[in-house]
C-alpha cells in the first residue's frame, strides 16, 4: 500500500479503497464516477495504476518468494542476502542478485570444476610463481597439458568475477550514464524511401536517448538497415574490475578482458536496451492513448444527412448517404478522376450533385486515403454553386478493417467491402466515438512506431482509454450497437447482444428498471452499467442522466423538499441556489456525488464532448503551390507525436508543427499544447514542393 502510495502520490488508504472496492467486482468506470467519497475523487487513470502496480507488486514478490526458497534449498540465504532481494524494487535487480545461485546448463567454468581445477584457479588469484609448471599437477582427460588446464582455470575466475552482482551493478549504471548508442548504415539500398537516413551515422548518450529514437533504431535494426552499437569507457571500467585484485598478472588479466567484454556488458547491454525499449514503448503508448482519447471525443455533427465519399483512382469513388440517426439511404459508384475519362468523370459530376439534392445532403465526409485530395478538389468544384453543402476531410484508418469484419458483414449483408467503407466514414463523422468503436484501436492512425510495441500492452491501454471514454461520454441504450455496448460498465459481449435482441423483439426500452429484464443482464452488472446507460424521452427523466439509481431516492427528497415536479426554468434556478454542504447533509450523500448530480440535472442529456471543437467545414479546395510562407490558414490536428504534430490545413499531405514552432517559451511535449482534434490557427513557414511537404508554426511571424 505504501509503495503504491508513494509512487502515485495518493494516500495509502485510497490505494486500499480502491482495491478492496476492485475485489468486490467494481470496475473502474462505476469507482471513478459512483465512488467518489471514498478514493477522494481518484480518476480512472489513477485508478487503473492503483490496480495494476499492485499487480506488478504481487508478480514480483512471488518471485521473490520462489527464488528466496530456491536459494535457501542450496544452503546459501544469508542474512545479508535475503535483505537484498526483499529490499530489490525491479525484476531485472531480482534476478540479478539470483544469477550466482541459478542453476546452469554445463559451462566450461562447470566442467574446469569437476576436473579439480579450482585449486589452480586459487593459485592464479594468488598471484603465484611459476603457473606454469604448478598447473602440471592439475592435468586431466579433458585438460591434457599445461595451456588447456590454465585455460579451465581462467574459465573458472571470468564466471565467478562475471556474476559479481557489485561489478555488474557498477557497470549497469555506468552504460546509463556515461555510454554512447551508435548506429550506421548497413544496408541503403533496403532503404528505399530514406526513412532511417539521419540515423545512417548517429551518435547520442544512453540517458538521453528520445522514446521516438529509441523506437526508430529498433525497427531499422530489425530490417538489417542499421547496425546498433553501444560506445563504453572500457578504460576506466577494465581499472575498476582490476582493482579487486590484490596484484595483477597475465591470466588475471585476461580473467578481467572475459569477464568484462565477454560476459558482463553485453548482458547489461541487453538490460539498458530493454530498458530503453520499454520506456519508449510506455511513452509511446501513453501518447496513442491520449490521441486516441482525443479522436474519441471529437463533438459528433448530429443531425445532418451526411454522405460518405471513399475515393480511389481506378476502383471509383464509393459513396454512401446516411440519414440524421446513420440509418443507410443509399450507396453508388462514381469515377470522378483520373484514369477515368473525361466523360466519365463529367456524368460523376451529375450523379454526385443528383445525390446531393435528392436527399438534400448537408456534409460530405472524404475520407484521407489514396485519391482524396483529387476527390476532394473533384467536390469542391460540384458543391461551388451549393452553398447549403460543405465538406470535411475524415481520418478514414480502420475504416478498411471495420468493412471487412464480421461485424460490418452482418451489418450490411448485401453490400462490398467498399460501400461498408463509405458508410463508416460518413458515421465516424455523425458520432465518432460509436463508429470508432467497431475498430480495433490499434488500425487508428493516430499513435507512432504502433506495430513497434508490446502488442497486448498497446490493447489493453487503448482498450481501456475506450472503455473510459464511452462511460464518460453515456450511451443511448436505444440506438447504441452490440460494439458500442460491449464497452459499457458491467456489460460484455453477450450481454449487450443481449440489449439489442430485446430492443428488437420488444420495441425501445422506456426506463433503467426495464434493463433488469435483458437476459443474463444481472444485478451486479446492471448495478454496474445502469449510471452509464441513457434512455432519451423515458419515463423518468433521470434515466437520461448520470445519476445512478442508487441515488433516485435521494433525488427524489430533494424534489419533494425544493417542491419541483419537472425539470423547467424555476427548478433549475432553484437547483442551482442550493448550498452543496447543507444539502448534502440533509439528503444523507456525499457532496461530490450531489455534485455530479445538480450537474445532471441541470443539463439532462449533456454530452461530454459539446465541450470540444468540432470539425472544420470546408467549401472549397487548398493546393499547396497557392501556399505562402506566412500566410495564416486554420487547420485540425489528425495527429500528435514526440517531436511535433500534423495539421490538416485542407492541402494533400498534412503539415508539421515543430515542437520548437509550437510556442515562444519551451515546450517539453507537444502533447503540453496540442491534442487530437483540436482546431488551431498555424502560419506557413515552408513549403517544399519536391517533396508535398509543409511545415508550419503555431506562432505568428513577426
């Protein structure tokens, strides 16, 4: 609890609310939001660290445990030992203190020591005279003369002095802070594109090595485009090994240069690279997550006929119109570019621009993937003398993926791949975070070096930024789909297959209390869900909120005390007079949970996301040789990384915001001033034709 505590700057009884509420079957959703009074209002990324460095804490102590006994069984747990690995915060340090006592395949130390080499290995420490001739005493089957039984003892000494858990420590922490990562090029041709080009000859030190370079460097090793390797002060570290023994002499001086080269650095190169690999995998997962927190809670444009337009070149451009609720009104294919001919290209004109009366569409969706920013020029150019229509460039990745799922499959049945694409993307702009649901987080463009990290690690975080969001937003129990469901509190899978079924067999849910009677839906799930689960137009006006059931009653003696009887203007204005201390004390509830509750009831069917920038409607087309430098444009954020962000300024490929273009003060992290989504005002500061590159600052020129 202590450790736990310390490490997250919490109080150790908070740590213990929180897990003894988890192990009661609480998920995390239902603590952060139901909660409150008892973590002292802990969010759920608090939280979730609370659950899993105690995981991280119980995995290292049964280790502990095991390798305390294994060690214990050889007869060799002093004291001191003991205390050192109680005392071990890492894994790594664990097993570090382990290694001597470990039991190993047969070495060459192994077999020198059942041929009764130890004794020579001793003279040689000793520093005795003549060797040479004493180590005849020593000769074997497998060590016939002289030369081979010193070779034995030396082999001896380097695995005894190579698992001298100070001199490994000292050279551990040595590498961190003083050794140099090098890389060069080992094979250009392999790459094509130039991608590892500024490491073809790179040099920095160990501890101050980026996660993004760290990254980067790992991937070019594994294509065999670079050679990693690491630069050590091996003078000084060779005078620190020899200095554990009392005098020196050939031998013991090739036991040092074994065990030091052969042995200890390139086993602590291992541990500092995954080290550094690991700490760059969190960083970057960390900033996935957050991008993909904020994608999440882009405002979805309610109430518009949207129309979802998936370009391409030769295949045609795949279009898809969804009324106000998503429903599908209709799907066709145009060829509005080229290679498609001119007459071709004029009857797409026709068919978008009938479309788009027909159902007298109000946005265009484009999705950002081969042929858009043709498309996008081809629907500018239709729309010009439609000024009710305007369009939005939508980041379209995973949209792929959702269409040829099982998922979409049963879904649209009847239509291609290509035509479920097209609906997504017009959806994914209706309500972003019910679409983006149905695609695995991972096929979400908007993380770095994503295919480079622990694989489960990634989902379970992105997994979880889903799960918060979702519960943080409220999900319409009426319309929401079986995917969007799943990420409920307390729901899974079956159980929110479960909901749509009874939807469809008896007509929309009217109240909470009628969930009870959804199949395998039971108390402690509905207990769990039913705060996060909005019923439009019910019965009770509360089931469109955030106020649990558990709290009806209270709200109820509230009504009764303040004599309101439906939520209108004079309610409200009452509502919002109350004193939280006072109140709270009357109705018997905690002041953060009455909090959330006036704020409910002040907005029934508030939207968490009304509170971000939505997106830029756009009429007509940017080319990127009209660009000026210093010329101001607003754009969308589609993505933040380490080193900066790209910026969608309505031109072919998005422009890049320098971390050191984004203030006049120092920025540690663009994530400190940019997120997903967010809608920013950017200056021109180059444009590279050659390469359809733009660079961009968010500080004006002077």
């Amino acid at each position: 609890m202590t450790t736990i505590a310390s490490d997250l700057a919490v109080k150790p009884s908070q740590v213990a609310t929180v897990l003894d509420l988890t192990s009661q079957g609480n998920t995390i959703p239902f603590i952060a939001r139901y909660r409150k009074e008892a973590t002292g209002n802990l969010d759920e990324v608090t939280i979730k660290a609370i659950i899993d460095k105690d995981k991280a804490l119980k995995a290292l102590a049964d280790r502990k445990e095991t390798v305390l006994a294994k060690i214990a069984e050889q007869g060799k747990l002093t004291d001191q030992l003991k205390t050192a690995i109680l005392a071990a915060e890492k894994l790594a340090d664990v097993e570090e203190l382990y290694l001597p006592y470990k039991e190993k395949r047969r070495t060459k130390a192994g077999i020198a020591r059942e041929a009764g080499l130890f004794p020579l290995a001793r003279l040689i420490l000793q520093n005795a005279s003549d060797l040479e001739t004493q180590a005849q005493a020593y000769l074997s089957e497998g060590f016939p003369d002289t030369k081979a039984a010193l070779a034995g003892a030396v082999d001896i000494l380097v695995e005894a002095l190579s698992e001298d858990v100070a001199l490994r420590s000292r050279v551990y922490n040595d590498i961190w802070e003083n050794s140099i990562l090098r890389s060069e090029v080992k094979d250009a041709e392999s790459d094509e594109k130039k991608v590892y080009q500024i490491y073809y000859d790179f040099t920095e030190r160990v501890k101050d090595l980026p996660g993004y370079r760290v990254l980067a460097l790992n991937r070019g090793e594994k294509a065999k485009i670079l050679k990693v390797s690491f630069d050590h002060q091996l003078d000084k570290l060779t005078v620190i090994f020899q200095s554990r023994f009392k005098a020196l002499n050939p031998y013991i001086e090739e036991v040092v240069q074994q065990s030091l080269k052969k042995k200890i650095i390139p086993a602590m190169e291992r541990r500092v690279r995954s080290e550094l690999t690991e700490a760059a995998e969190d960083g970057a997962i960390q900033l996935f997550s957050e991008n993909l927190r904020h994608l999440l809670l882009v405002p979805p444009l309610k109430g518009k006929v949207t129309l979802g337009f998936d370009p391409a070149f030769r295949t045609g451009a795949k279009l898809a119109v969804v009324d106000q609720t998503g429903k599908l009104l209709t799907t066709q294919v145009i060829y509005p570019v080229v290679p498609a001919s001119a007459q071709k290209i004029a009857q797409a004109k026709q068919d978008l621009r009938d479309l788009l009366v027909t159902y007298q569409v109000e946005i265009i969706a484009i999705g950002n993937g081969t042929a858009s920013r043709e498309s996008e020029a081809f629907v500018a150019e239709v729309i010009r003398d439609l000024p009710e229509v305007s369009y939005v460039i939508v980041n379209e990745s995973g949209a792929s993926v959702y269409s040829a799922s099982e998922l979409a499959r049963h879904e649209f049945p009847e239509l291609t791949v290509e035509k479920r694409s097209a609906i997504s993307i017009a959806r994914r702009l209706q309500d972003p975070l019910a679409e983006l649901v149905k695609i695995d987080p991972k096929s979400i463009g908007v993380g770095q070096y994503q295919h480079d990290v622990s694989q489960k690690k990634l989902s379970d975080n992105l997994d979880f930024v889903v799960d918060t969001v979702v519960n943080q937003v409220g999900v319409n129990v009426n319309t929401a789909s079986a995917a969007l469901l799943s990420h409920v509190a307390g729901l899974n899978k079956t159980i929110s297959e479960n909901v749509v079924k009874y939807r469809e067999e008896n007509g929309r849910l009217t109240s909470r209390e009628q969930i009870k009677q959804v199949p395998r839906l039971g108390a402690k799930a509905f207990e769990q869900a039913a705060g996060f689960l909005r019923i439009p137009d019910g019965d009770n006006v509360l089931d469109n909120t955030g106020v649990h059931p558990e709290s009806y009653p209270a709200v109820q003696d509230l009504f009764d005390q303040l004599e309101i009887t439906e939520l209108d203007a004079s309610a409200k204005a009452k509502l919002q007079a109350l004193s939280l201390e006072e109140t709270a004390e009357k109705l018997a509830i905690g002041q953060e949970t009455l909090a959330d509750i006036l704020a409910d009831l002040l907005k029934p069917g508030r939207d968490l996301r009304d509170n971000f920038e939505a997106p830029v409607l756009r009429q007509d087309v940017l080319d990127i040789k009209d660009l000026q430098i210093g010329q101001a444009l607003e754009g969308t954020v589609r993505n933040v990384v380490d080193f900066g962000a790209f910026v969608d300024i309505g031109v072919h490929e998005d422009g890049l915001i320098h971390i050191s273009d984004m203030s006049d003060q120092f920025v540690k992290h663009p994530s400190q001033v940019l997120a997903v989504g967010d809608v920013v005002k950017v200056w021109v500061t180059k444009v590279d034709l050659e390469r359809q590159k733009v660079n961009l600052s968010l500080v004006a020129p002077r």
